[in-house]
C-alpha cells in the first residue's frame, strides 16, 4: 500500500507501509496518523487513543511550528492551472503574476496538495494553513456540508511560485452546529459573512 505521504508530510517518499511513512514524516507521530486516518475517511469521532477521542483541532493547530521553507513545489504549472481553471493560463498575459480563483472544491485543493502544487503548510498571512482547511472541510463533508474555498495562483516566473487558500465558504442552509464549527475555526478574519444561508471568511 502507497500512503499518501503528501498530505500527512509534505514530501513524497513512496512508503511502503505506515511504520515507513511515520519515520519520513516531519510531523510528531499523533498529527501523521490524524491527517492519515483522516484522509483514509475514517470519521474524526472515530479516531481514539486509550478509548477516548482525539481533539483533531488542537492537533491541527500544532502543524504552525513546522518549516514551510523545506516544501518543493511542483513546477508542471499547466497541470496546476488545468486543475484549478480548467485551462492553462497564459502568464505573459495576467497582471501582476498572480490570479484569483473561486469555488475550489475539497478534491481539487486535495490534488493540488497531492500532485505538489500546494503546500499542506502553506498559510496565507494569519489564515489557516492548508491542511487545516482541508480537514475541517473534510470534518464536515462527514456531516453533510459542503465547503469551497477562495485563493490565488502565482506566476512560474515569479521566485515566489506557490497556490495559496486565503477563503472559505459554505452555501446552503446554516445550522447552528455548523454556524458555530465554522466560527471556532475561522475565529477573526479580516472579512466575516454569517448568513442564514452563507458563510464566507476571507483573509486579507
């Protein structure tokens, strides 16, 4: 079995099985085997140590100490911006090297992070790093919301190349569970929409 060592480290060593990947991951031992698990789709309430469920937000928050210099991006930028846009983008054209995008669903950000064109550590300013958002769109998937998520690309000519996640929003009916998973989360961006209907936080 290949793990999906991208999401859990960063980096792709091809493990063999999970002993292997533990060992290559610059995570500790209990934020690899979450993000593992996580991803594999067991449910967050199923994940247990001892008999008791792991708190996977105070986990997730921890991924901030890591160093997001040692990451190497993928430079194939057409595939990055066919998954994103659905075309490759014409850089020469686009002004200032970055573009915005909208509506990006939970499995395209997951390729991206896959495929090396995200960082799962990538944060943008004071917004959430990209595994957090993931993961807790992902927690929520579990029950039912979907979420999508707002950010932008920057130019292969650009030293600093990357896809960077600086929203997320929620469309549909707003339950107060969801409403105040969402608020504990985002805590205090620099744009905030609670609606009956929406959610949106945005990080400037």
């Amino acid at each position: 079995m290949l793990l999906d060592c991208k999401t859990m480290t960063g980096v792709i060593h091809n493990c063999p099985n999970l002993s292997e990947c533990l060992r290559n991951s610059r995570l500790n031992r209990i934020q690899a085997l979450v993000l593992y698990f996580l991803n594999q789709g067991i449910k967050p309430e199923d994940i247990k140590v001892d008999g008791q469920p792991l708190q996977v937000g105070q986990i997730l928050n921890q991924l901030s100490d890591l160093d997001r210099t040692n990451f190497v991006y993928s430079r194939d930028y057409q595939t990055r911006d066919n998954i994103i846009f659905g075309t490759s983008l014409e850089w020469s054209e686009v002004f200032g090297g970055a573009k915005n995008f909208y509506n990006l669903s939970i499995d395209q950000l997951q390729q991206l992070v896959d495929s090396g064109f995200a960082s799962p550590i990538e944060k943008h300013n004071e917004s959430p790093a990209i595994i957090e958002f993931i993961t807790f769109a992902r927690i929520q998937l579990f029950k039912g919301f979907i979420f999508t998520f707002e950010g932008y690309v920057v130019s292969p000519f650009r030293e600093d190349y990357r896809v960077s996640i600086d929203g997320i929003v929620f469309n549909g009916t707003c339950e107060p569970e969801l409403v105040a998973d969402f608020q504990a989360f985002v805590g205090c961006p620099d744009e905030l929409d609670i609606k009956p209907n929406y959610l949106r936080a945005w990080w400037d």
